[in-house]
C-alpha cells in the first residue's frame, strides 16, 4: 500500500476511508509527517480508539457513501480491507471521486476471492477486477492498475481521477464536516 503513495507530497491531504483504529494512517504519519490525514469508519468504537492512539489525525464516524469530506479535498483515497464491506460500492467509489483533487488518485486493496472464500469466511461477496473497472470506468476514473498483493486474493487497484463528470455534492455543512 505505502509504495502505491509516491505522489504524496507534504502538503497533501490523505483520506483512507474504512481506517478502522487508524494503523495504516499512523503509519503514513511517520513517513509523510507534514501531510493532513483523514479517517472515516462507520464505526464509533473504531473512531473512539483511533483517537486515543492517533494525535494529530482527524476521524470522522461515517460510511464509503457518503464521506465527510468537502469536494476535491484529497489528493488519494485510500481503502483496505473494506471494499467489500460497503453497502453500495459504486455511491462509494462516487464519494470518493467526489473528494479527490483533480488527478488525484484511489488505492483501493481488498480480497477479491471466490464466492466460496467469502461464504466460508461470511463476508459479502468480493468485487474482482471485472467489477472494479465497470464501477471506476463508469465513474469517471481512468490509468485503472490491478495487481495482486501477498496472495493471489488479496487484490490492489489504483486509479487518476479522470475528468470531471458533474458527480458532486453541495458545499459540506454541520460539525461532521470541514
């Protein structure tokens, strides 16, 4: 995931979407300590605790669809091992575009096993490589990379934002929201 983040430059802003206690954004933190970093998890009690651990990050409570964040506030979107979590992937993938700076860039690192793996598992079914491009085709994302991570199951995306295509949401407002 950290090599995947070279276009990070100090004044960046960073938003991994489903941060959990905010492992992966303490770690950017230490590499990357001038840029602004954003959780957001669906979780209280994950937001509760990524707090306590992570002086210096902002956490918001919320969900892929609908993240508080303002339009084209981050130059990548992180998400790990959350995808296939998501109620309705491609609203996420929206938000996520939605927040991105012109040419800003998504890493999305996630299972994309078989059916059978997720049934066994008793997670949701995995989005593979042919869901994920239909879903960031259709959202505007373009240079769309997969390459498999750890095991052959374990899949990472990234992609540029691509032009502009009227995906937006009005002006961020309430104490959620920068």
């Amino acid at each position: 995931m950290l090599r995947c983040l070279g276009t990070m430059t100090p004044a960046a802003t960073l938003v991994d979407v489903g941060c959990g206690t905010g492992r992966l954004l303490r770690r950017i933190a230490s590499l990357w300590p001038g840029c602004a970093l954003i959780g957001v998890d669906p979780s209280p009690q994950m937001i509760e605790t990524a707090r306590a651990l992570s002086p210096g990050i902002t956490f918001y409570v919320g969900g892929a669809e609908d993240v508080p964040v303002l339009s084209g506030e981050a130059a990548v979107v992180t998400s790990t091992i959350s995808f296939h979590h998501w109620t309705d992937r491609e609203r996420g993938v929206r938000e996520a575009y939605r927040i991105l700076r012109p040419e800003g860039h998504l890493v999305l690192v996630d299972l994309a096993g078989p059916p059978w793996l997720a049934r066994i598992l008793g997670d949701p079914p995995y989005g593979g490589i042919k869901e994920r491009n239909e879903i960031l085709g259709r959202v505007g994302f373009t240079g769309i990379h997969h390459e498999s991570v750890v095991h052959p199951y374990l899949l990472r995306t990234s992609a540029e934002k691509g032009p502009y295509r009227g995906i937006s949401r009005p002006a961020a407002t309430g104490e959620d929201h920068r």
